[in-house]
C-alpha cells in the first residue's frame, strides 16, 4: 500500500544530486507531489525536500539508493 | 590528462579517437610511451576491453572516446560495469564549453544518458580542474563497492595549460565493523543444522577467497557461489557447492529451500539466482555481509545484516564460530549432486554419440588448462556451458557479463585480459551470435598480435533465445537461427590461425593445437544444433522446482 513520505536531501551540488534523484524516482515509478529545492547556503550546501506516494519498501529502498550518490552527503526519510 | 593517468599509474587506456578528444590524442602522441594505448574498432569494444582489463588487475579499466558518438557507443559497456560492479574511469571529449546546450555537431548529453549508470560522472570545463577531478574519479571508481564513473571533457578545456598539481586520494575507508552484529551472525551459524554459505562478486572484489575456505572448513558449511564469485572457490573442495541460480547445480538450488541459516557474503540476490523471490529461503535466517548499504533488504530481508567489507568480517567471524561437521546435511548435496550427474551432466560431457557437446568442449578445455586460465564468455547457452563446467582454480579468473548479460562482451574483454595478464592463458569462449556483436576487435588481435586463444562454439543459432522458444513458445524460432559466414576466412582475413572441428574424434588433438599456437587462434566447434542447458529454473519458478529435463 502507498504511502506519504517526506524525503530530506542534503547536497554539495544541487543540480547533478537532483539528476540522480530523477533517474532513481522515476526509475523505481515513484509519484512526486512536491518538490522543493532551497537555495545553497555560503558552502554551497544545499536542501532538497520531496514529498513522495510510494509503497514503503520501496522508499526504505530508494533511501539507501539516494545515499549511494556521491553529491549527496545526508539523506532522512519519513511518514508524512 | 594523460598526466593524469600516469600519477595514477595507469598502464593501459583503450580507446577511439574523434574530433572532440583530439587534444587529448595529441597528448598521448607527444608523450607516447607514458601510456600504452590500444586502438578498439568500436567504442564499445574500447568500453568492454577496459571492464576485462579491470577484472583481471582490479586496477579501474581506462577508456576513452570522443562526443556524441563515440560516447553513445561506450553506453553499453558502462552499463555492464555498473551491474558487475567493475572499477572503470571513461573519459569522453566534449565539444567547447561555449556551445554546449545547442546541439552543436556531436553533442550528446553523455552526463545525462549515464547518469543511471555510472557510480559518478562529472563535466570538466576548465583545466584547472582536472588534477582534482581525476583524482576523485579514481578514487570514487575503486572506493566501496567499485563501479565506472565518467568524466566529459569540453575541447577548450584539454586545450587550455594549467599548473599540474597532483595529489592521489585513497580508497575510502571501510565501513567499521559492528561487533555485535558479527556475534550474532556467529550465534546463528554456531546454532544451524542445515547452512550453507553463498558466495558473490564481492569476495573477489574484496580478496577474501582464503577467509572463504577457512571459515567453511571450520564450519563444515557447503558452498554456494553467484556466477561472478565461480572462481573464488576450489573446484575440487568437498564443501564445493556448485553455482547457485537459473542454470547452476541442482542440490544447492533445491536445499536452499531447506536451510536453516544462509551466509550470503558480496552477493545481491539477484533474481538469476533466487527465482521466484515470494518462494525463496524463507524458512532461513539470512546472515548477510555486504559493502553496499542500498543492497542490504532489498530483495531478501536479513535476520543480520552486516553492512562490511567481506574479508573483514569473515576474519573476525571466523573467530566466533564452533567447529562443527554437518555430515546429514552433505550427504543431502552428494544424493542431488548424483542425480544432476545422472540426468545432466554425464551426457553433456562424455556424450558417446552425437554432435559435439558445448559441454564436452568446455570439459576438454578445463582439463588440458588444469583449470588455470583464464576464461572469458560471451553471453547465452555457451556461458552457461563454462560456467558449470570450467573448474577455475585461480581466482579472478572467469569474465562473463553478468548482470547486464551483454552480447558481444566476450570478445573485447578477453582483449583487455589479455593486456592486464600477459603472461596467462587466456581463452575466449563464445557463441556464433555474441562473436559477430563485436566481430570488428579481432582487428585489434591482430594488430596487437594478442596470444589470445578463441573458441567458437558454433550451433546456427542464437541459441539461449532458441532454447526459450522451444520451451516457452511451442517451438515457434522466430527470428533465432543464424546463417552464417565462413569464420575461418574471416580470421584469415586478419591473418589469425584458424581451424574448424565438427567430429568428436578430432576435438581433443584441435584444444591442444590451439593452445601450443604462439599467436591468436581461432578454433571454431560445430556443435549439436538444437541442444539445451538443463538443469534450469524457469522464469517464475522457484529454486526448488529446478528441471533436470525438458517437461514431458
Ligand atoms: C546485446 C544483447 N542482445 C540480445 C540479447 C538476448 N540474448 C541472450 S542470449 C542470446 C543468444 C546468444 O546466441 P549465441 O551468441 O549464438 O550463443 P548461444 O546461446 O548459441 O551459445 C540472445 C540473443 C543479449 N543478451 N544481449
């Protein structure tokens, strides 16, 4: 059964992170509500939020997929 | 960036040159002899010699191309490298950063197309950023779970001069050891009465073939490997297994379902070796060691997941765990392994009559190369022929594209085995469908004049494909069978020794011409046409439905 999720992203380079993101959500059909992408602070981090429908194996999965990519240095998945 | 390539101790690069990489093959001809670069025919080839290259040094395989095409062409190969979870740096050149984004003549967004199948990838638009960045693409290549990464080079870039400053970065370190995790995987084997250890990739990838043996010995646990972890194990051990998956050994697949505790150890999962995922193991509590996170739970939930490099953690297991024998359990494996000689494995390798057997040729192979060479497959009936019958006693010593299963692989990653072991035997066993995917690298046979020993098993058909048709769709060949050229002209054509055997009576005298050849040899075996690799779980079916035969 799907569920609500939000997806916190912390990463060092906002656009090619967010590129990997695409390729693992849509790879995997999961449905984005939302997504926002805040501006990077002074070290050039920056904070990606998603609000996600998906089954939740599939987001526990798709969390330890998000931590594998090389741009993003924190990844936080929670039930909405 | 040749430079580059030679603070990080690279040997070897293959590749194809283009208009966009020029400055970089300007480089390589200014400074000829810093590297030894191996002219591919196709992009492709250059790709899947580099993935060769890498598993047989475990030092990332090197490749480059030029835009557009010549990066589109590389896609295939990098896929590969993905699945098998090969060290690769592939460098493309990219047009001048001022025109990128309007589809100037070969542009390709290569970073977008790879952006699925590459560990890391990164456009370098200015010089000065290249020590750094080619410094992080090894790093990030051999770090971990190893894997390829890509690095688009703009023209204007390589063009450009920079003060070459270059500082290596070490692999990562190793995920620490949780202690308690281990004590507790240590528990649950202390406590089985029927385990079994399954072995992947990872043992290899992390040199963990001795802390394998010694904990089974100890144990007394059987052994079951992943088609890419074959050779990490003695053929000839007692606690020898088999080959775990759709065409694998018969006992290993049907007891997994009897298992009380499965040791999974740099393996995945992957549905080639679990079948029916809802039927798989789930009587058994999973103890599974593996470097990538994202592989724990995924296909099958562990009662400990150790999240660790193998050698590692089988060192320290091996510490907690009791002596112990499981004779009961063996004798299980020896009854089904009796069954699978009976059905499967007499016939197809001491056939009395009849075409020559893939089998038979693989078996003759293994026994006048001690089981020492190296052997690379291509994709179909005939890979799983090697696998099964091949003994490898060396490790790192079976190539074959496994989790992309890639047609044509098998011809340009024995040219990179060749390069990265000269001094072994290499042997390339293909099919007459998968030779003619990357038929064009025998040109870089010949130039090089590479000893590599090639063996065609040629049956007319594309016959895994063949095979599922008969099975699956009542016999109907629909676009499988092949007509094909001479192949011995073809090598002679390149100027590569050739011989073609279809009588049984001659195959024996034709291994061993083959093998004493000083140079490139192809030897091309007509085999049985219409012929099966049994045993087999079929798509869907569970391990413990496995076939010996054709279903009446
Ligand atoms: C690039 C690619 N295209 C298609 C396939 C599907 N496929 C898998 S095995 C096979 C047949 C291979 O035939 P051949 O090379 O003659 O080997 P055989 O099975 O006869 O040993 C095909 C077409 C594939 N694995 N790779």
């Amino acid at each position: 059964m799907k569920k609500t999720f939000i997806l916190s992203v912390t990463a060092h380079s906002a656009l090619r992170a967010l590129q990997r993101i695409v390729c693992l959500l849509t790879r995997s059909r999961i449905d984005v509500d939302r997504l926002t992408m805040a501006e990077a602070d002074a070290a050039g981090v920056s904070r990606l939020e998603i609000c996600l429908r998906v089954e939740p194996q599939i987001a526990e999965r798709t969390a330890k997929q998000l931590r594998r990519v090389v741009e993003i240095s924190d990844v936080h998945i929670q039930p909405l | 960036m040749v430079q580059a390539l030679v603070e990080e101790g690279v040997e070897v690069v293959f590749g194809y040159p283009g208009g966009a990489i020029m400055p970089m093959y300007d480089a390589l001809h200014v400074h000829g002899g810093a590297l030894r670069h191996i002219l591919a025919r196709h992009e492709q080839g250059a790709a899947m010699a580099a993935d060769g290259y890498a598993r047989v040094t475990g030092r990332p395989g090197v490749c480059v191309a030029t835009s557009g095409p010549g990066a589109t062409n590389l896609v295939t190969g990098i896929a590969g490298a993905m699945l098998d979870s090969i060290p690769m740096v592939c460098i493309t050149g990219q047009i001048s950063g001022a025109f990128l984004g309007s589809d100037a003549f070969q542009e390709t967004d290569i970073i977008g197309i790879t952006a699925p199948i590459t560990k890391w990838s990164y456009q370098i638009t200015r010089a000065e950023e290249i020590p750094e960045v080619f410094a992080k693409a090894f790093h990030v290549a051999r770090s971990g779970r190893p894997g390829p990464v890509l690095l688009d080079v703009a023209k204007d870039a390589q063009f450009a001069s920079l003060d070459f400053r270059y500082r290596r970065r070490p692999p990562a370190p190793k995920p620490e050891l949780d202690l308690d995790r281990v004590k507790e995987a240590a528990r649950l084997l202390n406590e089985a009465r029927r385990p079994c250890i399954f072995i992947g990739h990872g043992v290899l990838l992390s040199g963990a073939q001795k802390e394998v043996v010694a904990l089974a010995e100890k144990t007394g646990i059987p052994v079951g490997s992943t088609l890419l972890g074959l050779s990490a194990f003695p053929p000839d051990h007692p606690l020898n297994a088999g080959m775990l998956g759709m065409h694998g050994n018969y006992g290993v697949n049907v007891l997994t379902n009897q298992a009380d505790v499965i040791l999974a150890v740099g393996m995945r999962f992957d549905d080639r070796v679990t079948g029916k995922l809802a039927l798989y193991a789930k009587q058994a509590k999973v103890i599974h060691i593996e470097i990538d996170l994202a592989e724990l739970d995924k296909n099958v939930r562990a009662a400990v997941a150790l999240h660790a490099d193998a050698k590692e953690a089988l060192q320290e297991l091996i510490r907690w765990v009791e002596p112990a024998k499981h004779s009961e359990w063996l004798t299980g494996f020896r009854h089904y392994d009796g069954l699978e000689f009976e059905a499967v494995v007499k016939n197809e390798t001491t056939p009395a009559e009849g075409d020559i057997r893939m089998a038979e040729v693989v078996a003759r192979l293994s026994e006048k190369t001690d089981g020492r060479a190296i052997v690379v497959s291509d994709v179909g009936q005939h890979q799983m022929a090697v696998a099964r019958y091949y003994r490898f006693k060396r490790p790192n010593s079976h190539l074959s594209s496994g989790g992309l299963g890639a047609m044509g692989f098998g011809l340009p990653a024995s040219i990179g085995a060749q390069l990265g072991a000269p001094d072994r035997q290499v042997v390339l066993i293909m099919g007459d469908g998968g030779f003619q995917m990357n038929i064009q690298e025998l040109g870089v046979v010949a130039q090089e004049r590479l000893p590599l020993k090639m063996i065609l098993l040629n049956n007319g058909f594309l016959g895994m494909v063949r095979q599922w048709q008969e099975m699956f769709f009542e016999k109907r060949y629909s676009f499988t069978e092949l007509s094909n050229p001479d192949f011995l002209k073809i090598a002679g054509a390149y100027g590569i020794a050739a011989r073609r055997v279809a009588a049984r009576a001659e195959l024996a005298g034709a291994l061993t011409e083959m093998l004493d050849a000083d140079g490139p040899f192809l030897l091309e075996v007509v085999v049985e046409r219409e012929a099966n690799v049994f045993p087999m779980i079929a798509a869907g079916s569970a391990v413990d439905e496995m076939l010996l035969s054709m279903k009446p």
